[in-house]
C-alpha cells in the first residue's frame, strides 16, 4: 500500500498512468470538465465511481494519493447551493485536474496554488 492506505501501487500507478495521459485534454463545461475526467480515468482503470453528486461518500483530504479530492471555489457566490464546485485527484506533484481555473485544460497544479483559489468542501 502506499501512504495514503487507499490504493496498492499497482492501483495508484495505472490512477497516475491514465490521468497523466490526458495532460493538456482541454477543458468543456459541458464535454470535458472535472468530473468527466475523474469519472474516465477512474473508469480506465477499473474502479467505480459514484455518481458525483450531493450523495457523493469519498475521503475528502489532500493526503490521499491517487484519492479524490473535492473543493469549493474561495469565490463561491451566496446561496450556491453544490456540495463541492470542483474536484480532481491527489498526485505526487499536486492535484491533477481538468480546470477552467487552471489553463482551461488537465494539467497538474501544485498544492500552494490549489489553496489560493479552492478549498476542501464542507460535506
């Protein structure tokens, strides 16, 4: 198991393997967005995701590797009413994700830039 008890390595690098594969996907809110890219590389790799939605169950933390990770715009506009407005999963590097926040693409963003614009959401 790695550190984060989530995952064996073999797991945590095919998780690594497909999202480093789609570095650069552009983003769409509608077509390619972060949920569609969490849900394809879980897919890739063989593990079902719930639907990512109020009744969303996954471990909410940065400290996860290869986990789910889901935040909420520092910016979020009162009375918005989702349980979470962006996720992605933990990598070595920092948070891979598809982000209109973060070149309009998949990219891997570092922890200290992650912070300033997101936080964990409350679930």
């Amino acid at each position: 198991m790695n550190g984060s008890g989530l995952f064996n390595q073999d797991t945590l690098e095919a998780i690594f393997f497909e999202a480093e594969r789609l570095l650069g996907k552009s983003y769409g809110q509608n077509t390619f967005n972060c949920v569609h890219f969490v849900i394809t590389v879980f897919d890739k790799v063989g593990i079902p995701v719930p639907m990512m939605d109020e009744n969303i169950q996954l471990p909410v933390t940065h400290n996860n590797l290869g986990g789910v990770i889901l935040l909420d715009i520092r910016t979020k506009k009162p009375g918005d009413q989702r349980n979470f407005t962006h996720c992605g999963i933990v990598h070595t590097n920092g948070l891979i994700h598809c982000s209109r926040q973060f070149g309009r693409c998949v990219s891997i963003t570092p922890w200290d830039k992650v912070w300033q614009k997101y936080e964990l959401a409350e679930l």
